[in-house]
C-alpha cells in the first residue's frame, strides 16, 4: 500500500495552515482557526481540510465563507508546493469537535463543582469542601 496520500495530505495541512496564519488576507477568515485533519481521496482527486474555528457560530460561518472565497489561492500555493500532475481539489469542512469538547469539559467542571457545594454542606461544612468530618468512622 502506497504512503503518497499520506504525504500529500501532510504537505497540504502545512500549506493550508500557514496560508491561513500568514498569506490569507480575507478579513471573514478569524485569527483563531487551526486546520485539524486533511482527507485525501486515494486517487488523489480532491482533499478534505477540515478546520476548527474558536468563536461563535457567526465567526465559524464567516470564516468558511472567506476560506470557500480564497480556495483557488490556496489551490494555487498547493500546486505550487506539490510535485504531482494533478493537484488535489481542495474542500472545506468545519470541524465542531474541539469547540464540543470544550463545551463538554466545562459543563462537566460545572456539574463537579455543584456535586462538591452539595456535598460540603451535606457535611455542615461549606467552608471546606474536600474535608472530612471528625465524626466518621
């Protein structure tokens, strides 16, 4: 099995990345946008970027529009950059699992922190949360 789309996906994570931080200069695309996956197809016929965009849903939406707007400059940088005959079509996809995951890690916070107060003052002890009563045992 050959390792090519591999290596393409790779050198198009960097290109797409660094166009994204440094050549791109469409103000919809946010400053806080990271590529997080790069899909090749196995005939090399078009490539997946899948990019994170921390914001709100606006900012995530206005950035895929500036980044579908500035997808032949980065075709551009890309076939510039790979030595194939037929450079990989790029497409765009938003990927939404890092911003949930975030999402889920704070509501988890939330929840312990909730079960902790409840716990203390359960213990007549709000003042310390994770101690222990002398009363136990």
């Amino acid at each position: 099995m050959s390792h090519r789309p591999e290596r393409i996906s790779s050198v198009i994570r960097e290109v797409v990345s660094d166009a994204i931080a440094n050549r791109l200069s469409d103000p919809r695309i946010s400053r806080f946008t990271s590529v997080t996956r790069v899909t090749v197809a196995p005939d090399l016929e078009y490539a997946e970027v899948s990019v994170s965009v921390m914001g709100t849903d606006r900012e995530a939406r206005r950035t895929m529009e500036g980044l579908n707007s500035a997808r032949g400059a980065v075709q551009s940088m890309l076939a510039k950059r790979l030595d194939i005959r037929r450079c990989p079509t790029v497409r765009f996809e938003l990927d939404v699992g890092l911003k949930k995951g975030f999402e889920i890690i704070r509501e988890l916070d939330r929840l312990n922190a909730e079960r902790e107060a409840r716990e203390a003052q359960q213990r007549g002890d709000p003042s310390e949360s994770g101690a222990a009563t002398d009363s136990e045992g």
